[in-house]
C-alpha cells in the first residue's frame, strides 16, 4: 500500500515488476553513473597523460569515492544540487568534496577538468543503456525459451490455419510458435550485437580547452582510449557539444520491433483462446468478471499488448526526437533521456505479462481437431495441384465452383476425385486416403531445422 498514490504504474501497480530497474534508470542510477565517469577520467588523467599525481597508496582512496557511493550519496548530491541548481556541477563538487575529506585535496580541481555536462552526460546514460540493454535482453530470452518450449512441446500437432481469418492449409501447433520464435531470436541478436557509443570532446566537440593547454596531446586518440578502455563504450569523434544519440535511436527501433512481434504473438494467443484452441488455467480465488462467474480472461496478453503500445509509441518519440539538437546544442533531449526507464519499464511489463499468459495456456487437442474433420475442403490446395501436374482441364476453376464458399463432405470430395479423367489410379488414391491433419506439409522438419540452426 506504500505505492497507493504513485502517480506512475510502473512504481505502483506494477513496482514489483519494474524494481530491478530503479538501481539502472533511476535518478540514484544516473547520478552513479556520473560519478563513475568523473572518477574515471580523473584516473585516465593520472595514469594516462600524466596531468596530475597521487601516491599508489591513494588511489584506494579515489575508487572508494565510487565503492562507497549508495542512495544516501544520491542523496548528498542533490542537497548540493539545490544550490548549484545545476545536476552535473552538484556532482563535481560532492566529489571535490569526497577529494578532501580523503586527503586529496592536491588533485580536486583536475575533477571535470576539460569536460562539458554532456560529456559526462551522455556517457552515463550510454553506460546506464548497456546495463539496461543486457538485463533486458535477458528478459526477451526468457520470453523466447517459453516460445521454443511451446514449439517443441506441439510441434507434431496439426491445426487447421486461418488466413484472412479463413479456414486455409493446416500447419503445426508448434510451427507456430516458432514463427514467433524465429522472429524474436532475430531482433534479439541484433538488441544483443547494439553499439553503444560515447563522445568525449569539449563544449562544442573540437577538443578546444583541450588543446588549448596541452596542444601536443593526441586527444583523438586520448578520447579514443578513455571511451573503450576506461568506460567500455564505442567512441565517437565527430559531435557538436551533444552526442548525436543515432545509437539510442537504433537500440529503440530494434525494440520497437521486438515489441511488435510480441504484440502479434499476443493478439494471435488472444483468438487462439477465444475459439477454444487454448484453455488457461485456473488460478484459485481469481475473478474473471464482476458479473459473469464463467470467465477467465487473457487479461496477460491483453496487458502485454497495452504495455508493449505504450513503450512503442515512446520508443518511437525517443528515437525520432534525440536526433535533433539545435545548432551545437539545445537541452530539449535532457528531460527526454529522463524517461529512458519509464520505456524500459513499459517494455519489461510487456514481456513478464507474455511469459505469465503463456506459462498458463493448455491445448485443446479436441477443439483442434473438431476444425480439421469439419474442413475436408482445405484438401483442395492438393487435389488441385495433383490436377495441374497431369493437365486437368481447368483444374483452379473446378475446384473453386466445387468449394468457394461451401462446406462439403469427404463423400463429395471422393466423388469429384473419382470423376477426374487424367489422373491415375494411385494418385487418385492417395488424394482419397489423405485427411486434413495428415496435410502439413514440412512443418515438422521446419521446426527441427529451426533447433538445428539456433
């Protein structure tokens, strides 16, 4: 009831889903990561170009400045905050601070030395984005294992296909699924194989006070170094002030992407489970309307699929607006970048509520099947096809006047086959002696060449 008034679902109604984000996107999160970077870079002006100097012995001191920083840190921070009004500079001198306090007050002002916000900025968030990239690809695996495992539960199981909605050639359950499956691993190799870059370059991105006061630095090559080696991100040499973000605007559309399947693969369980094809099991104690004591919703897939048009239509801000800063810089992306965990937390609610939908689903093989015996017309496809080979007159148009918009028998499905006059006696048998749920086609073998190749 702590979260009652939250104004936000996602620290309210869902705050139990979204929490292992708060030490990522959180206010707490990104101010960690500013002191990281900051730390960083004063350790790369001491051990790299050779700037500032402290004894061995202390420089246990300038990595507990980072050690030790916890939500009470966060918190010092802003108290310096509402002074400075100013979150980046609250950082530097809550370091500057530490600095003293720990007997290094000789190297405090090389703190931020040469740096802009954004310089700090954009590299905390790329940092927070790749924490948050990871953990969330983790999530997108757990969605695809349930995926896989429904493909090879009832990947022998036929099931009459819809196209247009239409009664159309039976498949496999579990091919499916791993239409689905496949779809996922896709984007998720390239969520996983995502550059996250950095930029590290002055104000205006020329590395002017820079070179200004040490000009025989190579600070290309400095940056360069600093970016892969001291904070694990991909370099970016040509900026203005502002990191041109097409980095987050990729990472977000490769999301988008995800979510869009996962809303396909919802709305498809959603009518799987309105014909019947699949039950859900009981939860003891639930209630699946106010008035009719029969229900039990797909409220999981329903959610999924409202999370997922949430995150989707903010990625699809994120992605668009971060490509554009006016002239060498405007601060329009700053609130923006603010609610990179208000995207993440959407997303991950979209897909706990998938896993939780299908770690409930049961197969109604009888439901299935009813559809397969009561379709004996979806047999035209290779009765058709049989006619083409040995040139049937018109064999497409015979068909379609013996079952466009028709339901037919076995008996007059035999009766048409029999009349055939080019088609030979075993192929005309075969067409007899084949049934609706033996007519899938490869779609075994697909699903085993999909385990095969993952």
């Amino acid at each position: 009831m702590d979260t009652i008034k939250a104004l936000s679902v996602l620290d309210g109604r869902y705050e139990k889903i979204t929490r292992p984000l708060h030490d990522i996107f959180s206010e707490y999160g990104l101010i960690r990561q500013r002191v990281i970077v900051e730390i960083q870079w004063l350790k790369f002006l001491i051990k790299e170009l050779n700037l500032a100097e402290i004894k061995s012995s202390d420089s246990r001191k300038l990595e507990a400045i980072v050690t030790r920083f916890d939500e009470s840190a966060a918190k010092e921070v802003k108290e310096i905050e509402k002074t400075t009004n100013h979150d980046v500079k609250a950082v530097e001198y809550y370091i500057k601070d530490k600095l003293s306090q720990s007997g290094l007050e000789m190297i405090k002002e090389w703190v931020h030395f040469s740096c802009t916000s954004e310089d700090i900025n954009n590299t905390a968030y790329a940092m927070m984005l790749k924490t948050g990239r990871d953990f969330i690809g983790d999530a997108v695996s757990e969605l695809l294992e349930r995926i896989e495992n429904m493909g090879r539960k009832y990947k022998a199981i036929p099931m009459m296909s819809r196209t247009h909605g239409q009664p159309a050639s039976p498949t496999t359950v579990g091919k499916e699924f791993i239409n689905f499956a496949w779809r996922v691993r896709e984007e998720l190799a390239k969520l996983r194989r995502s550059d996250i870059q950095g930029k590290f370059n002055g104000a205006s991105g020329n590395f002017n006070a820079h070179a200004f006061v040490y000009p025989d630095i190579d600070w290309i090559k400095a940056s360069q170094k600093f970016l892969s080696e001291y904070l694990n991100l991909t370099p970016i040499m040509i900026t203005t002030q502002i990191n041109p973000y097409s980095y987050i605007s990729s990472l977000l559309h490769t999301m988008i992407r995800i979510a869009s399947i996962i809303m396909d693969l919802d709305r498809d369980m959603w009518g799987y489970i309105s014909i019947g094809y699949f039950t859900q099991k009981l939860e003891k104690g639930e209630v699946g309307s106010s008035t009719m004591p029969h229900k039990i919703n797909p409220i999981d897939f329903e959610n999924s699929e409202g999370n997922m048009g949430v995150a989707v239509s903010m990625m699809d801000h994120l992605a668009v607006k971060l490509l554009h800063s006016r002239f060498q810089r405007d601060l329009s992306d700053s609130t923006v970048l603010r609610n990179l965990g208000s995207v993440f937390g959407y997303f991950l609610i979209g897909l706990k509520s998938a896993v939780k939908g299908l770690d409930k689903l049961d197969l109604n093989r009888e439901a299935v099947q009813y559809d397969l015996d009561h379709n004996p017309e979806l047999l035209s496809e290779p009765i058709q096809t049989v006619m083409r080979v040995f040139e049937e007159e018109n064999p497409y148009e015979k068909l379609k006047e013996l079952t466009r918009g028709k339901k037919i028998t076995r008996k007059s499905l035999h009766h048409f086959i029999d009349r055939l006059e080019k088609v030979p006696p075993d192929y005309k048998e075969r067409l007899k002696n084949l049934s609706v749920d033996h007519y899938t086609g490869i779609a075994e073998s697909l699903v085993d060449l999909y385990f095969s190749e993952k």
